[in-house]
C-alpha cells in the first residue's frame, strides 16, 4: 500500500539532489567523466552517502546530469531539419553541435558511449544520427553538400572537435567555431 502512495522529496532532500546534479555538470563540463563520486559529493558539499542516496551508480548520476542536454542535441537536429534551406540546416546542426560539445566535454563522452546502459543512449544516439543522415541527403539532393559525404565524416568531424583543448572554456568555443567553420568548407559542393 505504501508503494501506491506518490513519493515526493523533502525540500532538504530536493535540494541536495539538485546541489549534486549542478555540481555533477560543472565538474563533467570542464574534467569529462573521469571524475570519482567522492570529488562530486565533496564540491556539492554532500556527504558520499547521500550523494549515493540519490544516485547509486556513476551511470543514474549521468543519465539524471545529461538528459537536458539529450533535449537540446534532439532540438538542434530538428531545428536543422525545420530549415527550409538544406545546407544552412546542415550548416546549423554543424555548429551548434559542435558548440555544445566545445562547452560541455561529459556529456560528449556520455553520448559516444562512455555509459552506454546509462539511459538508452545508444538508441537516442541511433535516433539523432538517422535524424542527421536524413539532412546529409536532404542537402546532397539540393546539391549544397559534396555526394561523397557520408554520416561517418560528420561523426568523424565531432570526434575531433571533441579533442580540441584549450586554456579556457571561453578559448575551447572560440577554436570550436573555427574548426567547424573549417569542417562546413570540406563538407560544402
């Protein structure tokens, strides 16, 4: 009967859950996901306990950190496919693929499987490749991108823009957008 019941946080425990998820995308955004659990508790200022309370694995820990930005890749495809011009789609989804992956390192890793039972990030990865692959045709009929580009060179293109270092977060965007700007002229007609 208990079970029935809906189960709601106490303010204490809401707001500890939300101090470990906003320390979580902090220290993933900058380190990856290398990061130990203790580093995560200790700068939420939680003790492991309830850090593992909360998420009792790395993996639920990422899934909870990472689904907003899962929203916003989806968003940025499908904002690419709304774009009645195909390479500007394209060119869009480019960038601002690359921008997110310039400003947030852990969920780039947690997208290319560093978790892969996380949630079902494979299938949401399945989902937004297809979703991209449809626009690398879409733009090929239309003539704008090269017919020799194929879904591999764009994944290629993110791995690599998923290296790039920097000295500041403000440094690591700044050359994302150049790189990209580079990728979009090899991949242009």
């Amino acid at each position: 009967m208990v079970d029935l019941l809906p189960h709601k946080l106490r303010s204490d425990a809401r707001d500890n859950r939300e101090r470990i998820l906003d320390a979580a995308r902090a220290v993933f955004a900058a380190d990856g996901l290398d990061v130990p659990m203790r580093e995560i508790a200790r700068r939420a200022g939680v003790g492991p306990a309830t850090l593992y309370r909360r998420f009792p694995t790395k993996e639920a820990l990422v899934t909870a950190a990472f689904t907003d930005q899962m929203r916003a890749c989806y968003t940025i495809v499908d904002e690419g496919l709304a774009e009645p011009d195909p390479w500007r789609g394209f060119a869009l989804v480019v960038e601002k693929l690359c921008d997110l992956q310039a400003r947030d390192r852990g969920f780039t890793a947690a997208f290319t499987s560093a978790f892969p039972h996380a949630i079902d990030f494979t299938a949401d990865r399945e989902r937004a490749l297809r979703s991209i692959a449809a626009l690398i045709r879409r733009a090929q009929e239309a003539g704008a991108v090269r017919a020799d580009v194929v879904l591999d060179d764009l994944v290629l293109v993110l791995m690599a823009n998923s290296g790039l270092r920097a000295a500041s977060p403000a440094a690591r965007v700044a050359a994302s957008r150049r790189f990209a700007a580079l990728a979009l002229r090899g991949f242009r007609a």
